[in-house]
C-alpha cells in the first residue's frame, strides 16, 4: 500500500531558500525537503496538538528519514526585488538601500504535490500523521499557504517524476533528509545556533541529490482543477498583554477597518462590498453572506488570541489580498479596549480548515460571547422567552436547524463591550449567554443577534 503524503498550495507560489542558501541567490528549494516538512510537523504539534506524546510524533515522523520520491505538478520559478533602506535609514542620513531577492515557484493554484514512501505506516501512526499534517498551515515561508493531508491510494497524482535514483535528464538538486534516531532537539535546532556553531547544515541530516525534471514549456499543457473557495483568514495575536475576551467587539471592529482600509489602497480608492457589509451604495446587505469578523479566545484564559475574517458566500482575490496585508492594528479609537498590537497570518481557505475550533459539529453549543437580540420584546414577554424566541428566529434565518433546547446562562456577559467603536456608550446593547443544544450534530460556524459581523454572539461548540 504505501504512504503517500500531499500538498497543495492555494495561492500558487512556494517560497523557500534551501539550508546552506543566501536568500539573494535567488534560489528556491524544488521540492520541499523532507527535512523541511517534519520541522514544520514539529512545529505543528507544539503549537496546535501539545497533548501528542513525543514518542509517538517521533515515531511517525520516522517515516521521513527514507528519501521519498517525488510527483509534481507543472510549474516555473520567478523572484520578485525589493530595495529596503539600509542602517544609516534610522540616522536620518541618506545611504544605500539593500537589495533582497524573493524567490518562488509557481504551480497551478492547488496544484499537487506528492510524496510516496513503499514503506506502510500502521493505523496508530497514520493518525498521528494526519492530525499533524491537517494542523500545517504553511510550508517554506509565511507566504507559501498550503494544505496538506494523506493521499489515498487511488488518487490521481502529477506526471512529473523526481527520485534520488532517477535517469540522469534534468537538473540536479540536493536536498535535506534527517537521519535517526530522530530527536527534538535536533529538529528544534536555530539557524542562529547553527551559525554560531559555524555549521552550514543541522547535526542529524544528510544530503541527498535528485533528478527534477525540466517543467514544460509549453502554456495551457496544465490541467485546471475546480478552486475551492477562500471563506475565511486567521490570525494570531502577538502583544505583551493581550486584551480581555470582553473586548471582543472592538478588536473585530478594529480589524474591520483595517480590512476596508487595505482594500482601498490596493484598489484605487474601491470598497468592498464583503468585507463593507455594504453594497456599493452603501445599502448594507442583509443575507449574511458578507465578512464576519471575530475575535477570539481559543485557549480558555479569558484573552483574545485569534482573529478572524469569514465570509460565508467567500472571498476574492482582492480581498485576500488586502487581508493578508494586515500585520497590526494600532489607532487611538479603541485605546481603552486595547493597546496597539502585531497580527501574524496563520492561515487562509475554507472555514472548516482554518478555524475547525468554531466549525464543530457538535450537538451542543455555548455562547463564547453574548447574544443580544436584534428586535426589542413585547412589555408582556419574560426576557427568557424573548431571548430563546429570537434565537430560534436567527437559527432559522440563517439555514440552521431548530434547536431542542435553549437556555439563558447566567454571567458576567454585561461586561462585555456591546457597541461598536464609532457608537456611544449609550448604545450598549442588552445581551446574554446562552446554551444551544440540538437532536443532532450542526456544524458552525454559529454567530447569532446583533453585532454578529462584529464578534458578538458567538457559539462554540462543547465537547
């Protein structure tokens, strides 16, 4: 049987300098390495599935210590320059910009990459395997976004064959395979360290030379494969105090207009009407398909840590570009919610990829912030009652099933900020928790009420 393992990168572009490279010699690293791809897995279980023991990660990781052979799509390379001020910038005296080279591949947008192994894995393994690989967000540098998973073995793969022991037509290239016994430190390992050690390659790897083949030269000769369609981007939040999960609404209204901003920079003054929530008469729409923008608080700590952009009827080109632009939110509208602080892009694609923490499914929900109603209830009705009818109402606005319970949780959800940046105070909505639970399992995600493009009313699933 095998074990086959695939990548594909959305975006169409690979970024990567190759160990022992200067990233100015405009050299990409054609295929990924194997060296590559479990310092990736590595990462991954750190910082997405900790609870993994390390003797079980090493254990399927092993399987990279073998050369793969390689099948890869059609594709060319192409570099892009760009001239930054040099040190003399911060002095205020006028120097020399450096030069710095950015090389990339360039495949079909979801193109495929596979790498197969004769060697079986056995089930235990595989699962570890598979959660490491679905948990990789990007592959080589930031920019290269990928998705990866375990191929089956009657999938179809590229043509392009690249082995270690293969005929001698193409063009050479080296790259890094890790040597057992695997060990963390060493797939850990600095380049910084490295350097100082005055090492060119990491202890415990080993040069392999294969043979790429050439790509062809001639345009149309790629097969077009259906593009799934780009629903939301994530980011992590980096800043040495991160703000109360009660700020919820600032940080997605923040986000917002950075969002908006972004667009109409690289689109000549233009506004978006999914990332607006507006047409371009500035009537706002009203099916829920445009950007939802959430802050989050994934670890349980009572702190914001993820923000995200979804937008359920998808985003384009334009807009995924102007929001992986977004590095950083600063601006004094929202200085009593929290301080300025540094976005790093973690992913982007369908929602299920890139947030499955608030995807589920699950039988039961919970409110990670507040729902407030957006009609008023009658003078007659118990809030309880009006609260669980409007619930009902939005679920059903929104495709969702009717729930078999809804119950008003009681907390501290007045605390939460419950208006926009450019609203007053005065405007604070009246909002609560509540628990959902179905007569099956629904797939989220579940954002409900008034504000719920601004982060309030958001459902997590319960475990």
């Amino acid at each position: 049987m095998g074990t086959t393992i695939v990548a594909s990168f959305p975006w169409g572009r690979y970024h990567a300098t190759p160990w022992g490279r200067n990233v100015n010699e405009g050299v990409v690293e054609w295929p990924p390495s194997p060296w590559r791809l479990a310092r990736a897995l590595v990462a991954a279980w750190k910082v997405r599935v900790p609870e993994f023991e390390e003797a079980d990660v090493l254990e399927a990781l092993d399987l990279l210590c073998d050369p793969p052979d390689y099948l890869l799509p059609p594709f060319t390379t192409g570099h892009s320059r760009h001239y930054l001020p040099d040190t003399q910038h911060r002095l205020g005296v006028g120097g020399n910009t450096d030069k710095v080279l950015d090389a990339f591949v360039v495949t079909e947008r979801d193109g495929l990459v596979a790498m197969r192994w004769e060697r079986t894995l056995r089930p235990e393994q595989r699962r570890t395997l598979s959660t490491l690989l679905d948990r990789v967000s990007y592959l080589g540098r930031a920019e290269s976004v990928c998705d990866m998973r375990l191929g089956e073995e009657s999938e179809d793969f590229p043509e392009l064959l690249c082995t270690p022991s293969g005929p001698d037509e193409g063009e050479g290239v080296e790259l890094l395979v890790p040597e057992r016994p695997l060990t963390v430190a060493a797939l850990t390992a600095r380049t910084v360290d490295l350097r100082q050690r005055r090492l060119r390659y990491p202890p415990g790897t080993r040069l392999v030379t294969y043979r790429r083949p050439e790509p062809p030269t001639t345009r149309g000769s790629a097969t077009h494969r259906a593009v799934r369609t780009v629903e939301a981007v994530r980011w992590t939040i980096t800043t040495p105090a991160r703000p109360s999960v009660r700020a919820a609404v600032a940080m997605a209204d923040a986000v917002r207009q950075a969002a908006m901003s972004r667009f109409g920079r690289l689109n000549d003054g233009q506004v978006s009407p999914v990332l607006a929530g507006k047409d371009r008469a500035g009537t706002p729409l009203r099916d829920h398909r445009h950007a939802h923008y959430l802050a989050l608080d994934l670890d349980g700590d009572g702190l914001l840590d993820t923000l995200v952009c979804w937008a359920p009827g998808g985003l384009g080109g334009a807009e995924i570009a102007a929001l992986a632009r977004i590095d950083g939110l600063a601006g004094r509208s929202f200085a009593r919610d929290f301080r300025p602080c540094r976005l790093g892009l973690e992913a982007v694609g369908a929602v299920e990829a890139v947030i499955p923490e608030v995807v589920g499914p699950s039988d039961r929900w919970r409110s990670h912030t507040p729902f407030a109603p957006p009609r008023h209830g009658r003078r007659n009705r118990p809030w309880d009652a009006h609260v669980k009818a409007e619930v009902v109402r939005e679920l059903t606005y929104r495709g969702l099933p009717q729930p078999v319970e809804a119950a008003v949780e009681p907390g501290e959800w007045l605390a939460f900020r419950r208006h926009r940046l450019t609203e007053r105070l005065a405007d604070g909505r009246r909002a609560i928790g509540v628990t959902l639970r179905f007569d099956r399992p629904v797939a989220g995600p579940i954002v409900l009420g008034a504000l719920s493009h601004f982060g309030l009313g958001v459902f997590l699933p319960m475990h």
